[in-house]
C-alpha cells in the first residue's frame, strides 16, 4: 500500500480500482470540462497570508451547518452510483462521516436506499438529496421516506431539470449494473477487488426507485423511467411544495446566480449551495468559488451560504470559509477515498482535508475556524 498523504493519491488509487465507466462517472464535466476544470484550479490562484509567533494552541475547526454540529464546515455531497464506485458505498460513507462528525447526504440515485443508509448507521440522522420528477406521488413518499429513517435536511437540487451531456458516459455506456458488453467485460477483469465487492452484497440498482415505484421493476424499465421522468418544467412554486410537504431543514443546491440566491432566501429555505453540479451541468459556467463573493455579499445576512465544487484539501475549505461559506460540500474527494479503499478510504480523505485545514488556518494566525474572514487572503488574488 503507497503512502497516502493527499486526495490525489486517493484519485490515482481509485483509477487502478475503480471499473473505468464509474470513475470517469464521478472524474469527468459536461461537453468540454472547462466548469469542471475551472472549479479546482480557480482555487489555486487565491493566496494566503502566513502569519508568525501567534499562539497556536488549542486549535477547533468545529462549527455548526444549519445549526448542527459540525468537526468541520464540510460535508459529504450526494453523489450518483456511489454504490458503483465501492461494493455497498453510501452506507460505508455515511458511516465514516457519523464517526468524524460531519454530515452525510444521500442522493436520490443512489444504489444504496434511504432505509439501507438508516439501518447502517443505526439510524444516525443524515441528509438526503432530492431530485423533482414529473411524478409527485412518488416524490411524496420518497420525503415521506427520508423522514421515517431520521433524516435531519433536505437538500433539494434545482440545476438538473434537464442532463447536461457528459462525453465519457455516453461512450463507455454507463448504467448501473454494467452492461454485459466485451469492452466493459475486459474492464471488469482488471478489478478483481471491485468485483468480489460485488458478489457479496445485493445492492447493485437505484435502491431508492426500483420497487418504490409501479411498473419499475428492472434495470431496463428504470432507463426509460428516468429519460422520462426528471421534470423540465421544475419552478420556485414546487419549491414551496416540497418545503411544506417536508417541514424540516431546507437547503437549495445549484445556485449560481445572485437573482436566484434572491429568490432562494424568498422560498425560506435554510440554505443554499453555490454549485455548478460539479462541472456536470452547464460547461462554461463560472466556477464556485468565484461565484462565491458576490452571493455572499448580496444575501449571506439573510440566509445560510454553503458551497460545493472543486474541493480537493484542507487549504479549500480554508478559502472558501474565508469568502464567507458557511459549509463546503466534497464529493469527488469522498468518491476518490470511497473507490481507493472503502470506508477506510473515506476516512482517509476526511483526515487528509480536516488535517490541511487545521494546520493552515494555524499558519495563517488564526486558532478558531469561527474567527476566519478574508484577512487571511492575500489582497489582490481573490474574487470579489
């Protein structure tokens, strides 16, 4: 086993181990990757100010998201498939996030159900994502669901009314279980690990759908569910639904735009994520962190700004909490951990970042994460 000391050499781990459709699931962008690319290198021109013969005792990066405790101001991103990139994979990472302290959320499409997440983890509270589909029965009883197995936010999804086309999906063919084709056969040979992962547990569909909904009983049925079901037509009046339907904690993910954080502290929601759906959505959007300053200036007095999108260490979190985010959101770092090693690696990643975190906001004179504020920033190299 190498040394593993950053989210990087979890990636290069989970590229040998992972079957290739799903890594390139979770490591890819829509149509050029411009937004995806953009999200993590944006970070690397933000610089810090290192500060010296300051205390550095008795150190916390412990915080609270929507009023919860935190250990860091990070949480676990829904993710797809996450039961594809490791045998059993949501409930692995959300066991892992219940013994650090932080949250976790589940997504809508994921392979592991909301039940199967709860009896994991014994019923530790989570967070679970949800997708708006044309059929509102079905998305009536899936929050009804989420509130039977103890979870504690909805984080509802506004930026995929419609897929943005992501290149490497379409031409390894992704679905999930793999289909049985000689490319992907030849492919599953060369990870044994991942495959006898597989043989031992059942799980190996969208547990949240298949048998939750009439007439979707297979892979093949859900395909054309799916195609047909994700609703274009999404507005801020279903917003409101979904808000009283579920009656708890609230939080908006894909804002991007500061009329629409206007209109997200209008629906009175906790919170909302700056996002671009991780690069996957619309190719030529500015990236999150840059996106950050100005929602935060136009609405952070009113409501809860967290963000997700290019989160790779510790010194991210540092910045992005500096831009005035509340919370940051990982979700290609978990899957890197997930993918490398399992729980074990999801544990990894967690230390890897709340460890580069702890020690920068040290060097940069600062013993509380509370205390942190653009100070901290070199002036001149971040966006306003």
């Amino acid at each position: 086993m190498p040394v593993i000391t950053t989210i990087e050499d979890l990636r290069v781990l989970a590229k040998k181990r992972v079957p290739r459709m799903f890594y390139d699931y979770a490591d890819s962008g829509s149509w050029t990757e411009s937004t995806y690319r953009a999200n993590e290198s944006d970070f690397q021109s933000i610089k810090l100010r290192q500060r010296v013969a300051v205390n550095m005792e008795n150190r916390s990066t412990a915080t609270q998201m929507i009023g919860q405790n935190v250990a860091m101001p990070v949480a676990i991103a829904p993710t797809g498939l996450t039961g594809m990139q490791h045998a059993d994979g949501e409930i692995l990472g959300a066991r892992a996030a219940k013994k650090f302290g932080i949250p976790f959320t589940l997504s809508t499409m994921s392979i592991c159900s909301i039940e199967d997440v709860a009896a994991g983890t014994d019923r530790h509270p989570f967070w679970f994502q949800l997708y708006v589909m044309k059929d509102r029965d079905f998305i009536e009883r899936l929050i009804d669901r989420a509130k039977a197995a103890n979870c504690s936010a909805l984080v509802l999804t506004l930026d995929l009314q419609i897929l943005g086309q992501r290149h490497k999906d379409l031409k390894n063919g992704l679905s999930a279980p793999p289909k049985p084709t000689l490319a992907t056969i030849l492919n599953l040979m060369t990870k044994p690990r991942w495959g006898l992962g597989m043989l031992g547990t059942k799980r190996h569909g969208f547990g949240n759908i298949v048998g939750h909904v009439k007439g979707v009983e297979n892979m093949g049925s859900l395909s054309e569910w799916t195609a047909k079901q994700f609703d274009p037509g999404l507005n801020w009046g279903d917003v409101e639904w979904i808000k009283k339907r579920w009656g708890g904690k609230l939080i908006l993910k894909g804002i991007q735009d500061v009329e629409d954080a206007k209109l997200a502290v209008n629906s009175g929601a906790d919170a909302l994520i700056v996002s671009n759906h991780g690069g996957r959505q619309l190719d030529g959007a500015e990236s999150s962190i840059r996106a950050l300053p100005q929602i935060v200036d136009a609405v952070g007095s009113q409501i809860e700004v967290h963000m997700d999108g290019g989160i790779r260490s510790g010194q991210d979190v540092l910045k992005a909490r500096a831009l005035g985010a509340k919370g940051c959101y990982i979700g290609r770092s978990f899957l890197y951990g997930l993918g490398a090693m399992g729980e074990e690696g999801v544990t990894k990643a967690l230390q890897i970042i709340h460890r580069e975190l702890d020690l920068t906001m040290a060097f940069c004179g600062h013993t509380n994460i509370e205390t942190v504020d653009k100070s901290i920033l070199l002036p001149g190299t971040f966006p306003t």
